[in-house]
C-alpha cells in the first residue's frame, strides 16, 4: 500500500520577539514554575496575609481621629472607660501627629519587613535549584546563551524572576497595606507622615531585593547538583546565622551572615530605634517606667556594627556575582 503525503510550505508571517521579548520568556517561565508549586502559594499567602493584616491595623488607626465614627461609636458602647481611652488615644494623635503617625506607621512596616524578608529567603530556598543549577546540569545554558542572547539578556531574565517573586510576596503586601490604609484616612496628615516610613520601606526592600539576588544567583550557579545549592544556601541562611546570634561571636563572623548584615540594615533604613526613643521622650506619658522602657528598647534597636554590616553585604554581592559570571558558559 503506498502513501501519499503533500507538503506545503509557507512563508512565516508573524512578528519577531526579539531579545526583549526572549529576556521575558526566562522571566516568565520562572514565575509560573513557582506558581504551580503548592508550597509557594502557600507563602503567598501567608505573605498577602501581613499584608491584610497590616491594612487592618492602619485602617483602625486612622480611624481614632474620626469625629463620630463607628469606631467612637463602639467605644461609647463599651461603657466609659473604654470611651475614654479611645478619646485619649485621639487627643494624643491630634497633638503629636508627627510622634503618633509616623512612629506607628514605622513600627508596622518594620514588623512587615520581617515577615517579608523571611518569607522570602524561604521561596528562594525552592527557587535556587531552579535559577541556574538545572540549566546547567541539562546543558540548557547553550541554547539561553546563543545568538543573538547574551549572558547579560540571561542574567536579566533570572532577575526578573527573583524581582517577581520578592514583589509578590514583600513589596506588594507592604504596599497594599499601606494605600488601604490611607484609602479610608480621615486627614492627610496619615498620608504625610507615613510616606517616609513607607519610603524607608522601600529602600530596604530594593536592598533586600539587590543582595538577596546576588547571593541566590551565585549560589545556584556553583554547582550542577540541586542537593549543593540548597545544602550551601541553607548553611549561609540558616547556620551562618544562627552562629551570628551566639553571645560571644566575634564581629567579622556576625558579618559572614548576609541574615545577620541585612537584619543591621534594616535597623538603620528603617530607623525604629529614633521612633522609639522619640515617643519616649516627647509623648507625655503619665508612667514613667513606661517612658524609659521605650526609650530603652530605642537604644538597643540601633545597629550595631552598619559599616561591617554593609562591608558584609557587598562582599557577599561581589563574589556571588564573580562565581556566577565565572560559571555562566555553554557546558
């Protein structure tokens, strides 16, 4: 029996990507990966979680200046020592909005940043394996580093990638929270003195965002074992830190923790050890004790040793991107 088969040819009309539109697909490709995983969106959710949360505490906030509110409305329900706590509360907010808005405002988004840094280290720590290791133990990187792509279109994808996962689970919440917050304020006063706590924020997130990348990259590019990178990821996160933490260590090993040197930042950007000592300072608390252990705690919220900290951090940035500059070649 003999078969005929007809071959037709045409000419491709369709449009050219180009190199951005191929830097997307290593972007995109990333973030679906993870997105079908169970175990990140569950740290999604936990992540848009503070950030409700955060909005939630924000929106009562705002709402202890509101003249008849429901919010006065309940305390005048709850009998009249709660009535008059909550026009206390009002009056202490009225007289300091400077000390009362931004100091509360600070200390929310520090507590966020906590939830979204560790959140985060913990979807890097299924994203490793998937960032350069894979590619290489497939031999991937010769098709990515072909022509017309370049090792700087590959390393731009893979940034995308972890942009994509820090914005989904750190900065999008802190930012949600925060426009929620001032969507329902009453004055702008809320909206003036918080944008520079929330800007603080974000200088620590781009921070966050810039040594987190580096690290993760050159991590993931080290070896072609996924058992390597995750095991050398968690003993830079996990054990490194921990070690950092015991009494006694010396300063230039609390410094070989990119954990440790990155929680002294966010002491220092963040700066809630000035809004603690401020309130105790200014705000005329009728305890005393009250007044010194707040200033107290503003004391030794300060960082510590921030030259070595930042000294920490751009080492660890320099040589994750020379081992990962080092390894990134057709194998």
């Amino acid at each position: 029996m003999q078969m005929e088969a007809e071959l037709t040819l045409s000419r491709w009309n369709g449009r050219p990507g180009g190199i951005g539109y191929r830097r997307r697909v290593i972007m995109s490709a990333g973030l679906r990966h993870l997105l079908g995983m169970r175990f990140f969106r569950g740290i999604l959710i936990a992540g848009w979680a503070a950030g409700i949360l955060l909005a939630a505490v924000g929106f009562l906030f705002t709402q202890t200046v509101a003249t008849g509110g429901w919010l006065e409305a309940v305390a005048i329900r709850l009998g009249p020592r709660v009535h008059a706590l909550s026009s206390a509360l009002s009056g202490f907010v009225l007289l300091y909005p400077d000390v009362c808005i931004r100091g509360l405002f600070t200390i929310l988004f520090w507590l966020q940043s906590c939830v979204g840094a560790g959140l985060s280290l913990i979807a890097l720590t299924a994203m490793v394996p998937r960032l350069v290791t894979r590619d290489r133990a497939g031999h991937a990187l010769t098709v990515y580093l072909s022509r017309p792509l370049t090792g700087a279109d590959y390393l731009l994808g893979k940034l995308g990638t972890i942009a994509g996962v820090l914005g989904l689970v750190w900065t999008g919440p802190l930012l949600f929270g925060w426009v929620l917050s001032m969507l329902f304020a009453p004055d702008r006063d809320f909206l003036l003195y918080s944008m520079v706590p929330l800007l603080r924020a974000l200088a620590f997130n781009v921070i966050g965002l810039v040594a987190l990348s580096s690290i993760a990259l050159g991590v993931s590019a080290i070896s072609r074992s996924s058992r390597t990178t995750i095991i050398l990821w968690l003993g830079l996160w996990l054990v490194a830190g921990s070690i950092a933490k015991t009494p006694g260590t010396p300063a230039w090993m609390q410094c070989a923790s990119f954990s440790h040197d990155l929680g002294e930042v966010r002491e220092a950007v963040i700066n809630i050890g000035d809004v603690l000592t401020e309130a105790g300072t200014q705000l005329p608390l009728f305890d005393r004790s009250a007044a010194r252990n707040l200033a107290r705690a503003g004391e030794k919220s300060e960082p510590v040793d921030l030259a070595g900290a930042l000294a920490g951090l751009g080492a660890f940035v320099a040589l994750s991107s020379f081992v990962f500059f080092r390894k990134l070649r057709p194998e």
